[in-house]
C-alpha cells in the first residue's frame, strides 16, 4: 500500500495573476462607488467622470478627469477639487479618503481569493 502526494502549486500559479488581477479590478470600483459618493455634489460632470482604467496585468488606475464647465476636458481639475488651488482655495477630497475607507474591503477580497486557491 502506498500513499502519493501531489502538489497544487502549479495550478495555484496558473490561476492566481488572473484571480488576484480580478479581485484588485472589483477592488477598484468599489473605490470608484466610494469617490463618487465623497465627490462634491453639485459637481455631477467630476463625480461621472470618475472611472476605472486598466494600467497592465495586475493594476488598475482609479481616476477623474472631468469638464471644467466651459465645454474643455482637463485633467487637473480633478487634483483642484482634491488638493486644492489659487482657483480653489478650499480643498474638498473625495478620491483619497475613498482609497482609504476601502483599504480594507479590498485586502479583503484579495484574502478570499488567495484563499480558494
């Protein structure tokens, strides 16, 4: 009688760029959800463009890129309203604290997916 024993280590490897890369894109919406609902509420054209982009394989990029009100798509706008500015003096952050208050939901749902396989 004998006993054998098998390694799972290949089929772990196989599937875990494609499940961790899954989990951290689920992970980044729910930061999307989170920065829309901080983002000041009168500025709808900001808080729509808040949107997931794909930065390779593993990674994920959350951003805002939003209409400045005179029809021109700008691409600091999103860090006037986060940061502040001469335009802005004020700052309102709604894509950092996003990040923060999900941290955990996220390494969370890496967890159970490093946890089935």
């Amino acid at each position: 009688m004998g006993v054998t024993l098998a390694s799972k280590l290949d089929g772990i490897a196989k599937d875990l760029r494609r499940e961790v890369s899954k989990a951290v894109k689920d992970g980044a919406n729910v930061v999307v959800e989170a920065a829309r609902d901080k983002a000041p509420i009168e500025d709808g054209d900001l808080r729509d463009s808040i949107q997931v982009e794909r930065a390779d394989a593993a990674k994920y990029r959350v951003y805002a890129d939003a209409n400045s009100g005179d029809g021109e798509w700008v691409n600091y706008y999103a860090q006037w309203v986060e940061f502040g500015s001469v335009h802005n003096p004020t700052p309102r952050p709604f894509l950092i604290p996003a990040l923060e208050e999900s941290k955990e939901e996220i390494v969370g749902m890496v967890e159970d997916v490093l946890g089935d396989l």
